[in-house]
C-alpha cells in the first residue's frame, strides 16, 4: 500500500509508469494541434465558443488563450508558452514544439530503459551549448536599417495572414515604430493607436501619422474639415454647468432673485468659453488658420453653440490616453484652467477632419507637428478579419520592437534549429562522455522537428527536406527550407528572419518544462475537496 494511501484513504494516484505516459501524451496531444499552425503555410483553426460565436485564428498565443485545456499537463505547458507571449509578443507555437518534440524523442529513450535524470542532465548540457551556439549565430544589424526591419516584420506577420495582407501591413508596422522611435529613449508601443473600422476592405488598412479619435463634433453647424493652420487646444475645463463640490444651497424669496441665480451660474461657463473665443482670434488671424478645441471634460449645447458661431471645432469627453498622445503628436500642453490660455499651449496639425460610418463619428488629426504617437486603422468587412489583423499587427509591431532593442536577428526557416543540432552532434557530444550523449542527441533529434514540421505545413516529404538540409549544413552552409519549392536556400538572402530574444526564450524556457515532466514519478489527487463539504 502506497503513503499516499495510508495518509488519505480516498487519494487518487498514479505510479511513475502512468505519470510519465500521461505527461508525454499531454504534450504529445498539444503539440499535435499547434503543428499545424506553424510557418507561414500553416493552417487556420476555427476556435467556437459555448455561445456558438466563432474565431478563426492561426495565433498560437489566441489558440492557447481561449481553448479550454482541461488537462494539467496540457495546461502547464500552455501557460509557459503564454508567459513567452507576453514576454517576447510571439513564439507561443515555437514552445509548445519543442516541449512536444523533446518529449517525444525522450519517449524513444525511456522506452529502452534509459533513466529520465539521465536524459535531463543531457538536455541541460545541450540547452547550455545552444544558448552560446545562438550568441555566435545571430547577425548584428544597425538599429535604423528599415529594409532589415522590415524584413523581420514581413516573416512574423507571413506566419498569421495571407502574403498579399502580411506583405502590405509591413510597411504600415515598420513605419509605425520608426517615427514614434525616440534616441536615447525606450520604445513605448502604447504610443501606437490600432483602431479598427469595420468598413471597406482589408488592404485599406493604412497608417495615421497623427491621431485617430473615436468621437466626432457633437454641433451640426461645426467645420467638418479643417487644414492650413490648425491650432489643437488640449484642455480639462468643465464647459458645462457644474455642481458645487460641497453641500451648498441657494435661498431666494421671488422668481427674480432665482433668475439672476441661473444667470450668474451660466455666466460662469459663458465666461470661460469667451476666453477660448478670444484666443481663436488672437492666434487666427488669417482664413486658413483654425481651432480645435479637444476636452477632457464635457461641453454642454450652449457652449458649443457658442464655439461653432466662432467657428470652432469642440470635441467633448476626450479619453485620457488621447490626450496624452495628442501632446506628443501636435505639441502644446494640455491647460486645466483658463487663467492659463496662452498661445504656447496650443499644438498644430495640418488637417483635421470628421468621418462619418453609420452611427460611429471619428475625428482624424494628421500632418501633425512632430509624429511621435500614431495610428494604425485596421480597416474590413467583418469582425472576423478584423481580430486577426489586429492579433497579426500586435505580433508584428513588437517583433520589430524586439529588433531594435536586440540589435540583431537570427535567419529563420529552420536554420538555426537545422544549424544547432548539427553543432550538438559535431561539436557538443564530443565534450561530454558516457550516458549524458544520449540526452544530447534527443535535444538535437528535437530541434531538427521544427524544418520537418515546416515541410510538412508545405506539403512536402519532411524527411526528403530534412536530409538536403542536414546536407548543406556540413557543407557549411547555413540554409533553411524554401515553402515555395521545398528545396534548401539561404535565408539572410530572401530577407527571411526572426527574432533572437523569441528564439533565446524558446531555447531557455522549453527544455526547463520538459525537464520538470519528465522528472514526475508519481501524480496524486490527494487535496482537500471542498464542495463536499
């Protein structure tokens, strides 16, 4: 009888054989359903949840995210892979392989008696080498050079979207970081706007250097399109009657007395839209000089009818983040009274103007004075491409942030996995004797899973591919496999890359969960069951 047994009667258990067979199918079975969806000829899923709406993704991160795993297992691994998301923005699919893999290379070896502790000192020995393999391997490139960037941008966003869509929206990601990249500064991707429209077509997403605002001017008789000259007034000032902020009340004794009341209140508001009035004309003294005035607080009817007898844009319950973003983009500072109204705080843009679909108003600001902020406007027919672009342009503007910041790329299309097994099996194994090699060797067998997987997404004979690879590589050559053709090619010359932090998390954090799996011996359900009680 087991101590588990003894210690609680109603304890489930499983015994080492059981433990391992159920880690290595749990990750067998999760990566059977992510393979699929690797490489840029990788396959949709159709994700449908309880309420039968539906979600077709090819995300890794997506997929992992809203289905519901219900093994440990499973669970475990797909956590890690999300953890590698929102550390690196992509990858998620890449983790969920190379656990998948190693499990499955060390199901050969423990199937002849090998010990796991055996297997996992190789891998630990393995992970080491690959990791130094990886730092001699990536190729340093200048922070500025757009053509690389867009080259990692192009092969990240290839991988979620038709290469038609992939191919147009590189341009719009890569320049999107470009012109908010400060020198000297860390890049702030929330300074990128994704708005989304569901009009037109896809290929009519477009880049804004400026500001998109998902509101319009609530006065019929306001300006619709303004350009030349345009002065942007940010500003936190209650345009509208305002309650006092303490318990107050006013005691009249005749209607006249509760007139002069009302009108010494609105003579309040009045008062501070005057002051906005007077500084339009101070600053506009030419036709094609004009004011937007964008608050934070609300504007009530008179005042803006007040404003667009001035003919003054008003713009009501600006989001704070707009705000932030407008200073960055037009310039000016943001006023929270109007005993600060000067000239200096206004910012400038050269068009502003309202677009109007269906019932939504939004409210374009370009040609602004220094482009620091921007706006992607993701464009469709339905709500279905619209989700995908918008998971597609989060993975690609980060894998262009991560370029910047590593200050390399690595060549893609299986060629460092291709390159680094070929390092383990010439170079490490020598290194090391006895029963760890065998360790090593299903580390190796591992990694050469990931160009079999891309030929066999693209259709071709994975071992036929593996072998042209596995060839070129002790030649020298460092190659990857061509989805196009299926024969090898130099990637660093098609432009096809990825990022070295994605593939130093991968290599990092996979063989560290395959390892804990694999040392599982025993699994007990022995918790306190509390619905029972």
């Amino acid at each position: 009888m087991s101590a588990v047994k003894q210690l609680n009667a109603n304890a489930e258990q499983m015994g080492r054989a059981a433990a391992l067979f159920m880690n290595i199918n749990a990750a067998k079975g999760l990566h059977d359903v992510m393979k699929t969806n690797l490489g840029p000829r990788g396959t949709i899923k159709m994700l449908v949840d309880g309420a039968g709406s539906i979600k077709l993704t090819k995300d890794g991160n997506v997929l992992l995210r809203e289905m519901q795993i219900q093994n440990p297992t499973a669970v475990m691994i797909a956590r890690t892979a999300v953890a590698q998301d929102d550390i690196t923005g992509d990858g998620t699919t890449s983790t969920v392989l190379m656990v998948g893999e190693l499990m499955k290379a060390a199901e050969r070896y423990l199937g002849e008696g090998t010990h796991p502790r055996v297997l996992v000192e190789g891998w630990e020995v393995a992970k080491k080498a690959v990791l130094e393999f990886l730092e001699t391997f990536k190729q340093p490139i200048v922070a500025d050079d757009r053509e690389t960037l867009r080259m990692v941008a192009r092969t990240s966003l290839r991988t979620k979207l038709a290469d038609r869509l992939a191919d147009q929206l590189t341009d719009i990601v890569t320049d999107a970081v470009l012109t908010i990249r400060k020198p000297d500064e860390p890049l702030d991707l929330h300074m990128v706007e994704v708005m989304h429209m569901r009009h037109k077509l896809d290929e009519d997403t477009l880049l804004v250097r400026g500001l998109v605002l998902d509101h319009g001017a609530r006065h019929p008789d306001m300006p619709k399109r303004v350009e030349g000259e345009v002065f942007i007034l940010t500003c936190n000032i209650g345009l509208e009657y305002e309650k006092s902020e303490v318990n107050s009340g006013f005691f009249y004794s005749n209607a006249d007395q509760r007139e002069k009341l009302v009108a010494a209140e609105r003579e309040v508001t009045n008062d501070r839209v005057r002051k906005i009035i007077e500084l339009k004309e101070k600053v506009c003294d030419t036709p094609d000089k004009h004011l937007v005035v964008i608050n934070q607080k609300g504007i009530d009817p008179i005042s803006l009818d007040m404003l667009a007898k001035a003919g003054i844009i008003g713009l009501r319950r600006a989001k704070k983040r707009n705000m932030e973003r407008l200073q960055a983009a037009c310039g000016g500072f943001a006023i929270n009274s109007v005993e600060e109204l000067v000239p200096e705080a206004l910012g400038k843009a050269g068009l502003v103007y309202e677009h109007v679909l269906g019932e939504d108003k939004y409210t374009f600001v370009e040609n602004v004075q220094n482009p620091t902020s921007v706006t992607i406007l993701i464009k469709g027919p339905s709500d279905h491409v619209i989700a995908q672009i918008k998971d597609a342009v989060r993975d690609g503007l980060r894998a262009v942030s991560n370029t910047i910041n590593d200050g390399s790329v690595v060549p893609g299309a299986g060629a460092f996995e291709t390159a680094a097994a070929h390092h383990l099996r010439t170079v490490t194994k020598k290194t090391v004797e006895g029963r760890v090699k065998l360790g090593i060797e299903s580390f190796a067998e591992a990694l050469l899973g990931f160009p079999k997987v891309l030929a066999e997404n693209s259709g071709y004979d994975a071992q036929e591919v593996l072998i042209k690879l596995q060839e070129e590589h002790e030649r020298g050559n460092v190659v990857g496999i061509d989805v196009t053709t299926g024969e090898p090619f130099q990637p660093a010359m098609a432009g096809v890359f990825d990022n070295y932090i994605v593939k130093k998390q991968v290599m990092q954090s996979a063989p560290v969960v395959a390892s804990q799996l694999l040392l599982v011996d025993e699994v007990m359900r022995a918790g306190i069951n509390m619905r029972g009680k």
